[in-house]
C-alpha cells in the first residue's frame, strides 16, 4: 500500500514512527485546545480516504498500522532497535488511536498488560514476585520453553481472563461480537509482544 508522507502523516493524527540514529520511538502529540476538532476532523479524513479505496475504516487503521509495524520489523532487521524495543513498539502500535495522536485508553492497554502478566505467573506457576525476578534479562516464551510449556498455551492462559469479560459484556448486550472479536484480536497482539519481549536484566 502507497500512502503519501503528508497524508500518512494526517491519517495517524501526529503519530510518527522515528526510525534513525540507531533509535525509534512512537511519538504522539496532541493539542489540547482543539482536540475533539482535531480528532473529528480525522475521523472525517479517515472515513472519506477509506471510501476513496473501498474498504472500511478499520480495515484502513488495520492497513495503517501494518505500514508502521514493516517500519518496525525493518529497524529490528538493521539492528537499530533490540527485540524488547520493537515488541513494545508494536503493542503500542496496535493499541493505538490514529485520530488522537496518543495511545487509545493506554491506562485500558496498560491495566490488560497487567492482567496478562498476572496470568502469565499463574501459568507458571510463579507469584508476580518471582514472575519479576525470574523475567530480568529474558522473556516470558523463554521461562515458558525453560517449562516444558509452549507458547501458544502461554498466550491463551494470558488471554482467558479478557475472554471471559468480555463473553458476559456480550451475554450482557453491552458489547457487539463484532467489537469483542476486535478488542480480542488486539489484545492478542499486546500478548504475543509481551511474550516475545526481553525483559531488562536487573
């Protein structure tokens, strides 16, 4: 997919991908003065860009975040950024709003992240604090492997107790399918980042 820098730029509402200098980093900016214009204003752009192409407007963030997650894997390639780097760039990514410039609910992201963790030990059989210690240096499908234990169960103990809220969300009528298939396959991709990520060694 060919997008135009200056329409790239409009579509992801200020967020940058920064490959260079042996550095990346997702930046996201906002103005507070004028945000809910802003984010309306985009979510216009988006939705007149993703008729001009026929597809819809998520299938559009889809294919934007996919440009953004090459530009990541190629930095990864060229060794400009470490693996733990370009897994927390891609959470990021995909728990990103386009038409904010910042993560969308990134405390929602952050607490998610929590819970897999706190799953993750469980599936372990560790307590968080030996979750930590055990983690420095490493990752969670390493500890995993270390275990006998594979990672695709790994990633559906992680991701058993977002399934399970989100099935009473929708035997509630609160959420559609549709939108907790979606919430679903996002936080999938935060949880194979976590489980791919190299944790700092202390």
């Amino acid at each position: 997919m060919r997008v135009h820098r200056g329409a790239f730029a409009a579509l992801v509402g200020g967020a940058a991908l920064l490959v260079g200098s042996g550095t990346a980093a997702l930046a996201g900016s906002s103005n507070p003065g004028n945000g809910q214009d802003h984010q309306a204003a985009c979510q216009a752009r988006l939705a007149r860009v993703a008729a001009h192409r026929g597809v819809s407007v998520d299938q559009l963030e889809a294919q934007i975040k996919a440009k953004l997650t090459a530009r990541v894997d190629a930095a990864l390639q060229a060794g400009k950024i470490t693996a733990g780097r370009a897994a927390a760039l891609k959470a990021r990514i995909a728990g990103a709003d386009l038409c904010s410039g910042v993560l969308r609910h990134h405390g929602v992201v952050r607490r998610e992240g929590r819970r897999m963790l706190r799953a993750a030990a469980g599936f372990l059989g560790l307590d968080r604090a030996q979750l930590r210690a055990q983690l420095a240096g490493t990752s969670l499908a390493a500890l995993a492997q270390k275990q006998g234990k594979s990672t695709a169960d790994l990633k559906t103990a992680m991701l058993a107790p977002a399934n399970a809220r989100l099935a009473k969300a929708v035997a509630a009528g609160h959420v559609s399918q549709a939108r907790a298939d979606q919430l679903l396959a996002r936080l999938g991709t935060l949880a194979d980042a976590l489980i791919s990520k190299t944790f700092p060694a202390k």
